[in-house]
C-alpha cells in the first residue's frame, strides 16, 4: 500500500503540483493522509473489542450495514490504548474495507512537494512511514 | 446423495428430484433464503456481548455467588459441574478470550450447557441478555484466524457483536465426542433383565398368532413359493449363500396359491444358527411383558402377555436342523 500511495502522490504531484492531505491525530503526533485514498470519514466511534486478536486491531465498527474491521494506529504505533471515542478513516483493501482509527481528524491541507522533508534516518527502521510534513 | 439430502434438510432447506425416463432429471435444491439469520443468545462477558447460537444451546443454568464456589468442582485446575448426575467440563468465556478482569462484574454465574456436534459442555458467562435473530456477516480473514468466533452482527441496538462457533470453542478446550445418554456400559448392562419387558415381533400363523422376540428376527423376507426348496421332506431357502430351515408346522407353503404366490418368511437367530419361519403376515412390534403361575409365582416360559393377550412365543430350538445329507444332494442344492 505504501508504493501505490507514493505513486499517487508522485503522478498527483505531477498533474497539479500539489495534493491534498488529510490530518489526523494519534497521541501527540500528527499524520496525513492523501484524500484520494479515503472512502469515508466516520466520527465518534466506540469499536468493539475483538478479543484474541493481533495488536494492531481495534475493534469492529458497524458501517453502512456492515462490518468493518478497524485497525487502531496508536496500538499499531504502540502508545497505550485511550478510552475515548475515536474517529476513522474508511479506506479501501484487496477485496474488503477496512478502517483506522485515529484519535482525532483534522483539516485538509494542500501540500506542494517543497514542504516535504526526508525521514530522520532514525526513524527509518519503522517502516510505516515515509515522509513527514513540516 | 443421502449425505447432500441430510446437510440440506439439517439447514431447513428441501431436496426434490423430477425425473422422467428418456428426458432427463432434474434436481432441485430449495435453501431458505433466511440462511444468514439464526436465532441465537445474546450473552455477558466482562461488559462484553456475545451472541450464541440457539441450536447449539441445550438448556441455562443459574449459579449466585455462593453456588458458583460450592458447585463448581475443580480437578486439577479443570473446572467441572454436576448436571444432574452428569459431569460437564466447563469453559470459562472471559478465561478463554483472555480478558481482563472487570471489577463490577457480579460473582454469580450463568452456564449455557452447550452441544456441539456431540461434544457437551458448559460455556460460563457473567450475563444474559435477549435471544435475538440475528444477521451472521463474515469476519475478515485476518479475524477468522482466531477460529473461536463464527461471524460478527450487529444487534438490535445497533453494536455489534461477535458470532461465537460452540464447536471450535469445544475442540479448543479440548472437549471430546460423547455419545448420547452418558455412559455405554450401563445401557448394555440394562438390556439384560430380558423377560420382563423385552420386545416381540408378533406374527400369525394361518389363524393363530405367536411372538419372536425382537432381539432375535434378523430380517423379513418376501419370497415367492418356488424359492423355497426341499431336502428330505424338510423346506428350505437359500438365504445368504447358505441354507436356512423353513419353519413351516402351520402349512403356509401348500396353502400358497401357486409357485408365483409370496410367501412371508421371518429369518431370525436361533443360538449359533439361522432359522426361517413361515408366517401369513407381520403385524406388530410390542412390548411383552413376563407372565408369573399363578400360585407359585414362577415365570411361565414360551408366553408372553402382548397387547393384553397372552401370546405363546415360538421355540426357535424345536425347529429341526437340516438333515445330514449325502454329498451329492447338497452339490445339486448348492447349483
């Protein structure tokens, strides 16, 4: 998934010389995500807890008469589990939809490809992210 | 096929076959829409619901606190309970999902006596809620790994919950197979006390009627007249690959019509051999209950009280075996 999104963004980049993002919140940290990516955004969830299941799932959401498995970035990033109420990104799998769920959401943001830095060489062992927007 | 008939009428669906010789067959498998809604139990773990297949669930039993310490036995940290006589292996939910304790659950207990394929067990929950029909959607396949739970739904309230599968949950606790009503030795040992109420095949014989004990009829043939052969006045039947002695003292062969006719023949045990025995028609299968002398309170042999009619009960050993007979008569027999 991570070389389609840079796919994306490089062709995105390419046609209007920006793209727009979404930001969400996990913790302290700030992410974005390209809108393109996104089917739907959902606000204040309370999934239910699948017990048993990897670390990085949050739980099941019940979503236009279906049921969707959210993966938790802050158990993904490893931060301890919040009781508050989430809200979640609805993207698109192979196959099936799936959700993550982020502490909060906020605006969309245009970026140009200048406001892109490189990952700090230290968090490059990570994996799951590649650039980060000053 | 009988095993597609089976699966297909054990989900409420119907098997029907068209057929017509020279046109072809049609077979036609009616499943009820209604296949994704099952009515199952919405149950309580530490705040958590679950849903619980009706199908699988036997009966609920109810433990307060206090019970829950008393009767619950523990054997080598295995938890069991005494239901009615019977030990079942019990399953902990919140143990088996690893969940975390929940303060303010209350210490009374409900178990779900669950039947999975015939594997028995108790499932213990904190709580009970609504049965509920419910809409069984597929978990993702990263979900589906974990095996204990056979779906998720969403509820009447709108929150989802997920599907638990009573059968892996047995085969994960380690449950084994139990066959029905408890333990084989005492069933075999029950059949023992034959006389006082064992089943008859009752039977007539031209005008009179007499019983075979059920245990002791192997099958009932319909054969015509002319396979019944005869070595030295005795009848016989080829039955088997092997020969069988007619009993025939009531005379139904030469009342047989012609060699077409059928005649009814009950084959049955008799000790170590097999022995036929001529009859105008079966007609019941009933319990005979044992007859006491009047006076000396002994059991009369060979009758038997059926249908509130005292019925003599044939003597399979008073029928003569075949006759030892010259080496060339059994050859021309056994073309």
């Amino acid at each position: 998934m991570m070389a389609t999104v840079e796919g994306t963004i490089k062709d995105c980049f390419a046609v209007n010389g920006s793209i727009e993002v979404c930001s969400v919140r996990a913790g302290e940290t700030a992410f974005c995500v390209p809108i393109m990516q996104i089917v739907e955004i959902l606000g204040t969830l309370s999934p239910e807890p699948v017990p048993l299941a990897p670390f990085f799932i949050g739980g099941l959401v019940h979503y236009r008469g279906e049921i969707l498995t959210a993966v938790s970035l802050r158990n993904l990033l490893e931060m301890p589990a919040s009781k508050d109420v989430s809200d979640m990104l609805v993207f698109e799998g192979p196959g099936e939809y799936f959700g993550v769920l982020v502490d909060s959401i906020g605006d969309v943001i245009t970026v140009r490809p200048g406001d892109f830095d490189e990952n700090p060489s230290t968090m490059a062992a990570r994996g799951y992210s590649r650039e980060h927007a000053s | 096929m009988d095993v597609v008939r089976n699966n297909i009428e054990k989900i409420g669906g119907k098997v029907e076959i068209e057929s017509c010789a020279g046109s072809g067959t049609t077979l036609r498998l009616r499943i009820p829409l209604t296949l994704a809604i099952i009515p199952a139990l919405i149950v309580r773990s530490r705040g958590q619901n679950f849903a619980l297949p009706q199908g699988m669930l036997d009966e609920l039993v109810h433990l307060n606190a206090e019970q829950v310490k008393e009767q619950i036995e523990w054997l080598e940290k295995v938890p069991l309970y005494r239901l009615r006589g019977r030990l079942l292996p019990l399953v902990f939910l919140d143990r088996l999902l690893e969940q975390k304790e929940d303060a303010e659950v209350s210490a009374s207990r409900y178990i779900a006596v669950v039947n999975a394929d015939s594997r028995c067990f108790g499932l213990v929950v904190d709580g009970l809620a609504d049965p509920e029909e419910i809409v069984v959607k597929p978990l993702s396949p990263l979900l589906k790994r974990i095996g204990l739970f056979a779906g998720a739904t969403v509820m009447g309230d709108g929150k989802t919950a997920l599907i638990l599968d009573p059968g892996a949950i047995a085969i994960r606790a380690s449950v084994a197979t139990s066959r029905e009503g408890g333990e084989p030795k005492a069933v075999a040992a029950a059949e023992k006390p034959a006389n006082s109420e064992q089943e008859f095949l009752l039977f007539e014989t031209g005008a009179e009627q007499a019983a075979l004990p059920l245990n002791d009829v192997i099958r009932i043939e319909r054969i015509p007249r002319a396979s019944v052969e005869h070595i030295a006045q005795m009848p016989v039947l080829q039955f088997d690959g092997a020969l069988l002695p007619i009993e025939d003292s009531s005379g139904m062969l030469r009342q047989a019509a012609n060699d077409n006719a059928q005649l009814t023949v009950v084959v049955c045990r008799d000790g170590e051999r097999h022995v036929g025995v001529a009859v105008s028609d079966v007609l019941d299968v009933a319990k005979g209950a044992a007859l006491t002398e009047a006076g000396t309170a002994a059991i009369a042999n060979g009758v038997t009280l059926l249908k509130e009619r005292v019925t003599s009960v044939m003597n399979l050993s008073s029928i003569p075996g075949l006759p030892p007979s010259p080496a060339s008569l059994t050859t021309e027999i056994a073309q």
